[in-house]
C-alpha cells in the first residue's frame, strides 16, 4: 500500500449514553498539534445514534472535519460493529494517523480495529510526537506497570494507531463560530454486524461518584492502617468540597470499594488538590495521579517516593495532621 | 464445553527492577509467573467446567521456560496445554502475538471444538489489553473485555457483565466468543495437591510457526507492525516545598495556612 495516500489525523470522539466524552476534547488537543506540524486535517469520527448534534462542538475545538456514522444499531457499544464500522471509514478515507481514547471502550475497540485494518497499535500512550524527518507518530507510554517508558513507532502500514490515556492532555477550548466540514458515512446492515447482543445497561450504586471530574481528592494508602481510616479522609474530603479516594493496598486489604482506586490499574483523575495520606508513591499510583495540580503528601516516610514528587511533603503521623487541619479550616 | 484459555509467562510484578544506568530490565528466570490476569481467566474456565461440564485447555506463546506456567496452569485445574514455540515468534507485538496465538487457536479447534476463549484483562509487563480483542478479530468472533461477571451459561450462549468507567453493560454472546477478564470476577483458588501432581506429569504440545501454519512475514520483531525504538525510564524531581513543624498538629496547621495563602483552598 502506498502510504502517501494516506492523510490526515483522526480522532475518535467517543459518545457513552448520550454523552460526549471528554476524552474527545483531549484528543483534539494532541490531533491539532499533530496535524499543524504535518500540514494535514484534524478530522473527528462521531459513532451512535442521535450524535449529530455534537458535531458543531468538535469543530469549535479544533476539527477541520467530522465523519458522523449515526444509526440506531450504534446505540449500544458492540465491539464487532463499531470495530467494523471504523474499519470501513479507514479503508474509503485513508487517514495517516488515528487516535483513539484509552478508555475500557476505546482499549478493546482500538485493538479490534487495528487487526481489521491490518495496522500497527500502541496502547495507552501518554505522548504523541510527529518525528521531524520521518513524520512518523511517536507514541510513548508506560510500560511494566510504570517503571519504563517507551516510545514506540509503526513504519510501514499506515494508518498509525494510538490509544490515548485519558487527562494525559489538555481539553480542547471552543473556538466560537469556527468553520468545519461534516461528512455522513452510511451505517451497512449487512456489513457491520455482530453475533453479540447489548442487554443492558447497569449504572454504578451508591452515589455518582465521578472521580475524573473530582476538584478536590484526599486519598488513602496503606499507611492508613485500617477501615476506619476512610471516615477520618472523609471529613478532610468534605470540608474541602472532594472525595475521597485511594491506592491499590487498601482496595486489596477491603478497606474501600474498587471504584475508588487510582493508579494503573484503577481510575486516572486530574484534580486541582490531592492530598496523598500514607500512599508511598509507587509509580502505579502515581500513574493515576501525575497529571493533578497540586499534590499534598503526607507520610511518616521523610523518605518514600512521593515525599519527593509533591509540591507539599507533611512529614508526620496523618491522625495528628488531618485533625489538625480540620481544626484550622 | 471446549475453554481455551491464553496465558502469559511474564516477570513477577513486584520484582521488576530497571538498572538506572542502562534504562534496561533486571531479571532473572526464577522471577517469572503466570501473568497475574491470566490466574483470574484460568479460574473462571475452570470453575465454568465445572458448572457445565467440559474441559480447559491452555496455549501460551513463549520460549522453553514458558512450560513452566503451563504445568501451573495443570495445577490450577486446566486439562491439556499447548505451546507455540519458533524464534520466528520472538519480539512479536499484539498483531503478531495475537495472530500466531489466532492460528494456534484455530488448530486446537480443528482437533475438539472450541467454544469460548477466556484471557485476562492485560499482562503485567506490557499493559496493552490488545490480546483478547485482537484474537477474536483475526477469528471473527464476537467478543466483550473488561468481563466482571458471568451472569449466566446457556447450551448456545454466555451472558456476560463488563466493567465501563460509569457502571457496566450485559451482553450476551454465542458460542464461540472471546472474552478478556478483570480481576473483580473471581478469587483464584490455590492449587490442590492432586493438581500439583498432574502438573508434573503433563504432556505439553509444543507447535512451531509451521505447524500451526502460520504466514512467517507475518511474525517476529522482523515482521511485526510496531517497533519500540526507544525506552527510558521516568525521571521524578525533588521539588518538594517541605511543611516544617515540631509535631503533626503544628504541620497540619501550616499546611492549611500554606494551602490557603496560595489559594489552592
């Protein structure tokens, strides 16, 4: 395959129940940059049912073109079919670069796809580059849970796909006003189907607890000691309008909920304040975490990883520090 | 029930270190395991048959010593176990890995049936989550990852629950499918006595890149899309402003100050 017949980068804008994704946003903001430097178009790829309405928004955030697939059968996410549908974009459009959020959705859809086309996939990249002689896409991303980082290339098959972990950039701001292209892609009964039936959809109990969206996280590690522990961060969370929080230990230990965990393996947020309570800053956690604002540790541990790391390090016990916050707010 | 599951021999997470010199990995072979994902796949074929009668097998791709988690994989209840062994293979990336593991699968299927392939979420050492998906679009086979749950097994189907960032979503699937698993789905039993014993006794199927007829351009670090080109390891700062006090109570109290003069509160 010739791959000058290739151009332009593609990002996917992903709708989960009739919700443009934030990723999208982010995704705009690395394409742009990929783009400009290639002096090619950013084009988004909307996929679902009812989701015209949000072309207009991708355009204000730095799309030159949106190819909207909109059909009843993309209500649901089934990998087959929108795998197959992508599949069928990339073969009639030809772009030269395509992003795809890292989210669950978009780790297995980028990876289902890729073997469609018959192209070359990084997974979870944080880092998109355009190399200046080659123009290829370097992706660099965290590998061996953290501890090594590598940049990665596809040189001959085109286009080079990336899944892009989330809050790794910036979201795109709109542009009001800002003129683009859209272009409607037939969605083909008899070509993009799948075996697999959606049933339904369970949304999460309790509260709607939304950790990428939290201002504020006050997080507990190992060092907390026990369950109890979490009520005290709580009150910290409370006062300061967030949530709490924690690393991998105590989700294994049963002091909290899964859905609470950030790191590699659990959720990646983006506050403005995270205060660290006894989390030693292993680079699993701080995976998840990296991209926050301001970072608070506090440990017993003059000398564990975060302590380093933090823009604040609080040497000391957190069942002395804590209270005596609350007292002080 | 035909269950294949796919495994991985990777480095025990907790023993990877890197040399901070070279940037390069230190390992040595007794650190290696069953990728930790993989032990919640195992489990869950294992204990679907024996809900549903059947039996599991097993195929890794890896060098002579990856033999070691299939004997593991015996031990933890799997029936058969099968290795794709060719140096053709080695430094593959997804697409090749899950191409020749594609090929492999079609094999064992063309001696019993299969009908549904299970493998964990991601491996530890690479991340990627690509397998599962991969596998079944080689395949053409529906598939569902991020699987927490199996709701319930009919003769033709599996009714699956999958994790998604705002709840989870029910699928059902028909046999043959493929599923990637989290870690949320079971609790890994320990290996039984009698298992330890079959793992020592096992005959493992060896197959190189020929025998399951597999495109040689299409394998290898020679032929494989993706090529790492380079690999550092992260650099962290000291940039800590440190929150000084004679005891907890005084820092916690700067530390509110601080926070505030700054207006980050």
């Amino acid at each position: 395959m010739a791959k000058a017949d290739y151009k332009n980068v593609w990002v996917l804008a992903e709708v989960q129940r009739g919700k443009l994704s934030p990723t999208a946003y982010e995704l705009l903001t690395a394409g742009r940059k990929l783009a400009d430097e290639l002096h090619e178009k950013l084009c988004a790829v909307l996929l679902g049912f009812e989701v015209e309405s949000f072309a207009q928004d991708l355009i204000e955030r730095g799309a030159d073109c949106v190819y909207i697939c909109d059909d009843v059968h993309l209500e649901h996410y089934i990998d087959d079919v929108y795998a197959k549908v992508l599949n069928s974009l990339v073969k009639t459009y030809k772009p030269n670069k395509f992003l795809i959020p890292a989210t669950n959705r978009g780790r297995a859809l980028s990876a289902k796809t890729a073997v469609f086309i018959g192209t070359g996939l990084t997974a979870d990249a944080t880092d998109v580059q355009i190399h200046q002689e080659d123009g290829q896409l370097y992706a660099t991303r965290p590998t061996f849970g953290g501890n090594l980082m590598a940049t990665i290339t596809c040189a001959k098959t085109r286009p080079e796909m990336c899944s892009l972990r989330p809050m790794s950039y910036e979201r795109a701001v709109p542009q009001p006003g800002r003129k683009g292209e859209i272009i409607r892609f037939p969605f083909d009964a008899t070509q993009h189907t799948s075996l697999a039936k959606f049933i339904e959809f369970i949304k999460n109990k309790g509260n709607d607890l939304d950790l990428s969206e939290a201002k504020v996280i006050v997080a507990g590690g190992r060092g907390i000691g026990k369950k109890e522990g979490f009520q005290l961060l709580a009150q910290l969370a409370e006062r300061l309008g967030g949530t709490v929080a924690a690393s991998r230990p105590p989700v294994d230990n049963g002091w909290i909920d899964y859905r609470y965990q950030i790191g590699l393996t659990g959720r990646t947020v983006k506050p403005k304040l995270y205060i660290a309570c006894g989390i030693s800053g292993q680079i699993q956690h701080m995976a998840g975490m990296s991209g926050a604002d301001v970072v608070v540790a506090i440990n017993k541990d003059p000398n564990a990883p975060i302590m380093k790391t933090a823009h604040y390090a609080v040497e000391g016990d957190l069942y002395e520090v804590i209270p005596a916050m609350l007292e002080s707010l | 029930m035909h269950i294949l599951v796919c495994v991985k021999q990777t480095p025990k997470s907790d023993n990877v270190k890197i040399d901070p010199a070279t940037g390069c990995l230190i390992r040595s072979g007794s650190e290696s395991a069953i990728n930790p994902f993989d032990e919640y796949a195992l489990e869950e074929a294992v204990t679907l048959k024996e809900q549903e009668g059947g039996r599991v097998s097993v195929i890794t791709m890896g060098p002579p010593q990856a033999q070691q988690v299939l004997r593991d994989s015996i031990a933890r209840g799997a029936d058969e176990v099968y290795q794709l062994g060719d140096r053709a293979l080695a430094g593959s990336d997804t697409w090749s890995t899950s191409y020749a593991l594609a090929k492999g699968i079609e094999k064992i299927n063309g001696l019993s049936p299969v009908d549904l392939i299970i493998c964990g979420k991601q491996t530890n050492d690479s991340d990627t989550g690509h397998i599962g998906p991969q596998i079944s679009a080689w395949l053409n086979l529906p598939n569902a990852a991020f699987v927490k749950k199996v709701i319930r097994v009919s003769k033709k189907s599996i009714v699956v629950e999958r994790l998604t960032e705002d709840g989870s979503e029910v699928l059902e699937l028909p046999f043959p499918c493929v599923l990637s698993v989290v870690k949320e789905i079971n609790k890994p039993r320990v290996r039984s006595v009698k298992g330890r014993l079959a793992a020592k006794k096992a005959t493992i199927v060896t197959w190189n890149a020929d025998d399951i007829q597999a495109d040689k351009t299409m394998l290898g670090i020679a032929n494989c899309p993706t090529k790492v080109v380079k690999s550092f390891t992260p650099k962290h700062e000291n940039t800590a402003t440190i929150v000084e006090g004679n005891n907890g109570k005084e820092k916690g109290t700067k530390l509110v100050a601080l926070l505030k003069e700054n207006h980050f509160i």
